[in-house]
C-alpha cells in the first residue's frame, strides 16, 4: 500500500549550510520530477538531502559551469 507523506528536498554547500530548498510539502505516493536551476551557485561539490517520511537520502551533486 502507497501512502502519502511529508517530503523535502534540500541542496547543502559541502559546509553543511542550506543553499536552496526545492520542495517542502505534502504529496501522494508516485514519480515527481523537479526542475532545478543552479545558476545562483558556483560550480563545485553539494549535496542533496530528500526526505519522505521516515525515509532519507543523501547524494553528492556537481555544479559545472
């Protein structure tokens, strides 16, 4: 059974500080697709944190321009 949940997604500095919040709310179960423009940020390494739930991932990301 799918349920929905509180979800979040959030790109870091490598530091740790929050550099941009993508999504914050509540959305069914499923596929979602975010768009993401970073051309705020200066290339290097970040980090994304995505939360549903009880549920938490974190990936590096790179940042070229």
């Amino acid at each position: 059974m799918l349920v929905g949940s509180w979800q979040t997604l959030k790109i870091y500095y490598i530091l740790g500080n929050e550099a941009a919040t993508l999504v914050d709310e509540y959305r069914e179960a499923g596929r979602y697709k975010v768009d993401f423009d970073a051309s705020s940020l200066s290339s290097g390494v970040y980090i994304y944190k995505l939360t549903a739930g009880s549920f938490t991932s974190n990936k590096k990301m790179m940042v070229i321009k």
